[in-house]
C-alpha cells in the first residue's frame, strides 16, 4: 500500500490548496477539527484497491 496523501485533497480542485483546520470541517464531523489526526488515501500498486487510514499528527 502506497500513501496518496491527505484524503481532503482529493474532494475538488482546490482542496489540496485550502488550510486543513478549515477543509476538516466538511467531513461532517465537528470534533475531527479539534483532533489530531488527519485521513490518508492508500492505494495498492498492484491491484488498484484503495483504503482510509486515521494518522495521529505529532
């Protein structure tokens, strides 16, 4: 599994441009905002299979 970055940056053509406090906060989620982590994209190279992975920002 290779990490494709942050899972925000791939909701619309601005979003890898926007601060993460703020693009966090269309998640639906209103805690996540306040939390330490951040949701990464990562895909497989062989089979094209994809997966959400929770990282702890330190």
């Amino acid at each position: 599994m290779e990490d494709q970055g942050r899972i925000y940056d791939y909701f619309d053509d601005y979003s890898p441009y926007m601060e993460i406090d703020l693009i966090k906060l269309a998640d639906g989620d209103p805690i996540s905002s306040e939390q330490p982590i951040c949701v990464h994209l990562f895909k497989c190279r062989e089979c094209g299979f994809d997966l959400q992975k929770t990282i702890t920002i330190q």
